[in-house]
C-alpha cells in the first residue's frame, strides 16, 4: 500500500516552547515538532482544519504523509499526537521525517473474515481476540492498510496464528521469536462434550456399583436376622421329641 495522499502545508515556528505552542494554539493552529533523519528538529505548526481532516479520512494514523513548505515536500509518519483532555481536540504532533524505502515500525489494525460460516462460531464459539493490530517493520511508502485473518475453516479451540496471515514483500512482524497468537475460538467443543458423556457414564456406573452393594448388604442384614428366629422355632420344637419316648 503506498503512501496516503494526504498533503498539509507547514509553517516553521519561530517561537519555541510552551510560549510558542499556545500561540500557535490561539492562531488556530496545531504546533508541533519535526525531527529525524540528518536534519535537525524543527518546531512547526499546522492548520487545525488540515489536521481535523487527515485524522476523518483515517490515513493519517499509520500512514506518511506529506508536508509542503514553501514548495518542497518532506515525506514524515505521525510518530505521536497529543489531544486535549477537555476538548478532545489535537493538541500537538510529533512527526518524524521518513524516505520511502525506509523501513519504520508500525501498528497495522487486523480485520477478520468468514465470522458467518465458521465451523466454530456456528456452533455458539466466540472469537476472541488477542491482537487488534500488529506491530511491523515495513517501507515507509508501502505500510499496509490492514492486516486479514480469516477464521472460515475455524472450529472451537482453532486458533490464527501471524504465519496464517499473508504480509506484503519486505513487511514482517517486529516479533519474531515465535509464531504468536492474533485469535482463538473459545466455547465447548466435541471433545469436552465427549469428555462430559464419559464422566456422567463413569458416575452413572459407580452409582449402580454403590446401589448394588447397598443392595447385597441389606440382603446379608436380612438373612443374619431370620437365622436365630429359626434356632429359636427348632430349639422349641426339640423338648416335645425328647419326651415322646416315655409314653408306654
């Protein structure tokens, strides 16, 4: 993606510091700073309505743009913009001067696709996102607009790692150390559910094992209990037989 379009034209300041800055302020202006590259810092200032309308068409944040005075052109990456607490209103910009083949670091947004047919998301997943944006190393006139991940092919507990996403020639994440996370898709799969199935059959079977032995040893209760009713019946009976033999 090359450069933005957006031109602004700046004025040098003469007065520096705090004194300068709400001059510049009062004049409807954004002070600000220009530095980088074999120049020295210069303090500048730019018209409010230039700056209100760069960051509405949203390639004024991680994009270079380019500053025109008095007819030479600097290509420079907002590097900082302060707002005002109150107002909400840019209160000063830092910009650092760039070329276009230099390689600069850079936040670029992710944007997902396929949420509408993913296996997961379907089935009542959630995406959850652990980077909005990425940190890259890239030319200053070819910053991406937007990094793509696409979680169509996606079903619960999948996640996108950067290595699925397609970067532009000589763009490359300023991590390298591993292959991290940009999203997963959390929620209950097939896997916990089996796993669920299992432990309710693993319950269901020790609660039969525990019936049963209640069971046997009610039965065992019942059995001690009738054995001295039947000693108590035959020792009864056993004086009537000894006496038979004594009638003559």
């Amino acid at each position: 993606m090359a450069a933005s379009n957006i031109v602004l034209n700046v004025d040098v300041r003469a007065r520096t510091g705090k004194g300068g800055a709400r001059e510049a302020r009062d004049a409807g202006k954004v002070p600000g700073i220009l530095y980088g590259g074999k120049l020295a810092p210069v303090s500048i200032s730019i018209d409010m309505a230039q700056i209100k309308k760069a960051l509405k068409s949203g390639k004024f944040i991680a994009h270079t743009v380019t500053l025109e005075h008095k007819g030479e052109q600097q290509l420079v990456f907002a590097q900082d913009i302060q707002f005002h607490p109150v107002t909400d209103l840019p209160a000063h910009i830092d910009l650092f001067r760039v070329e276009a083949d230099q390689l600069i670091k850079v936040h670029v947004p992710v944007r997902f696709t396929g949420e509408g047919v993913s296996p997961g998301l379907k089935r009542g997943g959630a995406l959850n996102i652990v980077r909005h944006d990425v940190e890259l190393l890239c030319p200053a006139g070819a910053i991406p607009e937007e990094l793509v991940a696409d979680v169509s092919t996606l079903d619960i507990h999948d996640t996108v790692k950067i290595s699925a996403i397609s970067l532009p020639e000589n763009v490359r994440p300023t991590i390298t150390d591993r292959d991290f996370t940009i999203a997963t898709i959390t929620g209950r799969g097939a896997k916990d559910d089996a796993e669920d199935k299992l432990q309710a059959a693993e319950g269901e079977a020790a609660a039969a094992a525990a019936a049963g032995s209640a069971a046997a040893a009610e039965a065992k209760k019942g059995t001690a209990a009738k054995a001295p009713a039947a000693a108590k019946g035959a020792a009864g009976k056993a004086p009537a037989a000894a006496k038979a033999p004594a009638k003559k």
